[in-house]
C-alpha cells in the first residue's frame, strides 16, 4: 500500500513538472522563429560585454537574450510584434518599435544594432530638451530709432 501511494504522488509531481516545462518552452505548438544579429558600435566594431536585448509581445511576454563573446545574440520568438530594446554600458540604448517576427523559409531572421556612444546621446537629449528662450522684442525698436536718427541727420 505505501509503495502505491509513494509510486502514485511519484507520478503525480513527474507529471506537474512536465506540463509546466512544456507551457514554457515557447507555448507548446505554438510556431516560434530564431531571431539572431550582432549589435555594433558606429564604427562597426562588435559591441561584447553587457549588451542585454528585451523583446515584449504585444501581449506583454518578456524575452530577454545578451550578446555572446563575439557581439551576436540569438532569440527563440513566437510569431507576433514584437518592441525591441538593446542597451550597453557606454553606449546610447536603442528601441525598435513594431518588429514583426513572421514565417521564414529557414526558420531565422536576423536583425543587426549599432549603438552610439553615451556621450553623443546625452547632448541631444539635452538639446532637445532645452526649453526655447524668448527673445525681448525690445532690441529692434531701439534699432529701429537708431535708423530713424541717422536718416533725419543725413536728410537735413
């Protein structure tokens, strides 16, 4: 009897772990496509250590991959529209809106990144963000009367 029951709850647990590792693995039956490229800097040297990517579904599932020892990255992708994001330390993140993963005939697509250096994105994040200064509309009178004395003296 207890060699029943031990046999029994066994099974039980084997049988949980199973379908719980088949819901993970890409939603069993569910198509999935490799998504892979190379993330490089604006002189397209390959960019290696800490490029971390993020892809978000339309429903909200996160996929996280990084960049291996030389620069290419690699994701196992549901068919679906997908908001890309790539970030290394010293360079400028970058965001792809709307990327559609869609059936290939090899099972892949490839999407590369170039990154710019941190220091170039801040200055124009920084000018962007800089509010437009009002010019005082007091400067082109005083001209302006300026003008108006210098024809009165060479006309009289």
């Amino acid at each position: 009897m207890k060699l029943f029951l031990l046999i029994s709850l066994a099974a039980l647990f084997l049988s949980v772990i199973g379908f719980a590792q088949s819901r993970d693995s890409s939603r069993a039956g569910e198509p999935t496509m490799i998504l892979t490229g190379a993330v490089y800097d604006i002189n397209g040297s390959v960019i290696v250590s800490g490029t971390k990517l993020i892809a978000y579904n339309s429903a909200g599932r996160k996929y996280e991959s990084a960049t291996s020892d030389e620069g290419f990255y690699r994701f196992d992708l549901p068919l679906a529209i997908y908001k890309i994001e790539v970030s290394a330390p010293g360079f400028c993140p970058r965001q792809i809106e709307d990327f559609r993963v869609i059936n290939s005939t090899h099972g892949k697509m490839s999407l590369d990144f170039v990154l710019e250096v941190a220091g170039l994105c801040r200055q124009e994040k920084i000018i962007e963000e800089q509010p437009k200064r009002k010019t005082k509309k007091k400067s082109r009178p005083i001209i302006m009367a300026m003008e108006r004395k210098i024809n009165v003296r060479t006309n009289g």
